[in-house]
C-alpha cells in the first residue's frame, strides 16, 4: 500500500483557493443579478400584457353595457307608448260605457219623474172626485 504524501498548505495555494473562492461568489452574484433582471423583466412583461387585457375587457364590458343600456331604453319606450295606447283606449271604452250608462240613467229618471206625476196627478183627481162625489152625496140627501 502506497502512502499517499500529506500536501501542505502554503500561503500561495491559500490565496490561490480563496481567489478561486471569491471568483465562484463573483459569478454566482452576477448570474443571480441576471436572473433578477431576466425575472423582473419577465414579471413586467406580464404585468403589461395583463393590463392590456384588462383593459381590453373593460372597453368590451363598456361597449356591451352600453349596447344593453340602449336596447332596454328603446324597449322600455316602446312598453310606456304601449301603455299609453291601451291606457287611452280604456279612457275611451270607459267614456263611452259612461255616457251610454248616463242615457240611459237620465231616460229612467224622466220616466220615472213622468210617473210620478201621473201617479201624482191621479190621486189628487181621485180624492178631488172622491170629496166631489161626498158633497154631492151629502147634499142630495139632505
């Protein structure tokens, strides 16, 4: 078995190891750098290519409601001049329904005040007749 010789550290190789040592964190840091600004630029990109898209769907969302806005506008005119013309026509089926209503009303009033009259007339010439046939009554026989 071979005895392997024991290397000693000198100064030199020390310094040549912590150099070879501040060399490896020197390139770790510059490539951690770069991730960092590759990451950053990469979170920009789709921080802007999401505000885009946001605002895509806002200005479609904004397009949409608006074309909702108006459709329900130009529906709901329509509704209130359709209500308006049935309102109208009730106005004037009920006009009419009360005009005929009062006719008819006013006609049975009259003929009701007419026999009235009648009756009214009839019984005062009844009890005239009737105390004109008493007095001559009356009278005759006495």
């Amino acid at each position: 078995m071979a005895v392997m010789a024991k290397e000693t550290w000198t100064d030199q190789r020390l310094d040549d190891l912590n150099k070879r040592v501040d060399q490896g964190f020197n390139e770790t840091r510059e490539e951690f750098r770069a991730l960092r600004a590759e990451t950053m630029g990469e979170f920009q990109a789709v921080r802007t290519e999401t505000m885009g898209e946001f605002q895509a769907i806002r200005t479609e969302t904004k397009g949409e409601f608006q074309a909702i806005r108006t459709e329900m506008k130009g529906e709901f005119q329509a509704v209130r001049a359709e209500i308006k013309g049935e309102f109208q026509a009730v106005r004037a089926e009920m006009s009419s329904e009360f005009q005929a209503v009062r006719s008819e009303l006013g006609g049975q009033i009259a003929a009701l005040h007419r026999m009235t009259l009648q009756l009214f007339a009839g019984m005062i010439l009844t009890l005239v007749l009737g105390f004109g046939g008493m007095i001559v009554t009356l009278l005759t026989q006495s």
